[in-house]
C-alpha cells in the first residue's frame, strides 16, 4: 500500500509540474503577443525617399536557371535594359539577392524617378489611367563598366548593388 501512495505522489507532482509548464508557456507566449503589437506602430513611420530601388537587368536569359527565371518574371524584368522600381521590403530584397548575377540595383532619388516615368512610362493597354511597372531602356551610353557584364559592380563590372551610382546609370540609358 505505501507503493500506491508514493505512486499516486508522483503523478501527483507530475501533473502539477505539467501544470505549471503550461502556465509558463501561456504567459510567455502573452508577452510575444504584447512584443509583436508594440512592433506594429513603428514600422509605420515615415518612409525616406531612399525607400525605392532600381533595378535594371544586365544579362540576358539564355541558360539562366529557372528559379531565377522565375524571379526575374516576378520582378518584371522579362528582357535585358528593362527597368524597375520596387519598395524596399525584405521579401524585394530576397528576390534581388537571388537574382543578383543578372541584375544592378540602388536607391533612386526623386529626380531620377520623375526622368524615367517623364520620358519612358508606357500606358497599359487594359486601363489607359495606369502606366505600365516597368521601363525599356536603351544600352548604356559609352557602355557598361571596364570590366562587363559578368563582374560585380564593387570589383569593376556592371552587376550587383551600386547604392546611388544607379541614378547614373539610369540616365545613361534614357
């Protein structure tokens, strides 16, 4: 009989461990709730003109991979010279990382984005309003970097992130 007692202790203490865990975990997972909500009103701050990027792809599709194809479609970027201007969010940047051996990027400035959208926004056919969200551009003037099409941009080529240099680039094709 005192094996049944012992017995009936440790479940005893079993359960109110279980017990305890469970409230831990509730609370803990309360305080994630409170955590997530007072995220919420910062992301909403002001965003910065350098909130937009350029893209422009450099490389064509000939024995690109297809996830890659994939993205440069999701991207808008069907052909060489075509030209883009996305937010700058993480899920953007995933894509562009992906795509990076076919493609620049930078921050434009608001000069630049008036240019382009002056000079070469297209009217969509469906909703004559509406412009279409991407640009054709022309081949660089005095052509790409000294090192071409296959570099990145921080060893001397045309590829890669070029931070504000992008602007020049962009005038270069219009």
């Amino acid at each position: 009989m005192k094996m049944e007692a012992s017995d009936k202790g440790k479940e005893g203490m079993l359960k109110e461990a279980i017990k305890e865990v469970e409230r831990i975990e509730g609370e803990g997972k309360k305080e994630v709730v409170k955590d997530v909500k007072k995220e919420k009103p910062e992301e909403k701050q002001k965003k910065s003109p350098n909130d937009k990027i350029g893209i422009i792809r450099i490389r064509g599709g000939i024995g690109i991979n297809k996830n890659i194809k994939d993205t440069l479609d999701m991207l808008k970027l069907h052909k060489k010279h075509f030209c883009v201007i996305i937010e700058n969010t993480p899920s953007n940047m995933g894509m562009i990382k992906k795509a990076k051996d076919y493609i620049t990027w930078g921050e434009l400035n608001e000069d630049t984005i008036k240019e382009l959208i002056s000079k070469r926004s297209e009217p969509n056919p469906k909703d004559p309003k509406r412009t279409k969200k991407f640009f054709r551009l022309n081949s660089p003037k005095k052509g790409y970097e000294r090192k071409g099409i296959k570099v990145p941009f921080s060893v001397g080529g045309a590829l890669g992130y070029r931070k504000d240099k992008i602007n020049d680039l962009i005038k270069r094709m219009l």
